[in-house]
C-alpha cells in the first residue's frame, strides 16, 4: 500500500530512521550470505553423504525455507522472499 503526502517528523526521529533502514539492510546482507554459506556447505556434504532424504524431510517440515539442488549445488530458498517476490 502506498500513501502520498508528506509528514513532519524530528531530526532524531529522522536520525533514528536512517540508522534502523541501515541496520536492516546490513541485516538482509549478512542473512544472504549466511544463506549462501550454508548452501556450500550443503553442496559438500551432498558429495561425501546420500542426504535426499534428510532434505526431503526438512523441506516437508520447513515452513519458511527450501533446500533445492541444482546438479551437485545446493541452494536455500526462501519461501516467504519467493511469495512476495512472486506476487
């Protein structure tokens, strides 16, 4: 939902603003690459263990994350990111 106008707030108010969306994005940053590590991490164990069916059973349990393989690569996907993305 988006709302047009405008709105009076003060400088720390302001301040305060900046640094949570600053804090957030550094927050969404390191939850990617933390999702990526864990994806290589993944792919690796997938060479040295017959994990299908743990994955299975985690992606039939998981109700925010996927884990998909792509040839020998693992990947996480979110599921919340994908629906909002999706839509």
């Amino acid at each position: 939902m988006v709302v047009k106008g405008t709105v009076s707030i003060t400088l720390e108010d302001f301040q305060a603003l900046l640094k949570s969306s600053e804090e957030s994005l550094r927050t969404k940053e390191n939850y990617a690459k933390a999702a990526k590590e864990l994806g290589v991490f993944l792919s690796f164990l997938a060479t040295r263990a017959d994990l299908e069916k743990y994955v299975d059973e985690f992606n039939r349990q998981s109700k925010t994350a996927t884990i998909v393989f792509e040839g020998t690569k693992a990947k996480i996907e979110l599921k919340e990111y994908e629906e909002t993305n999706n839509s």
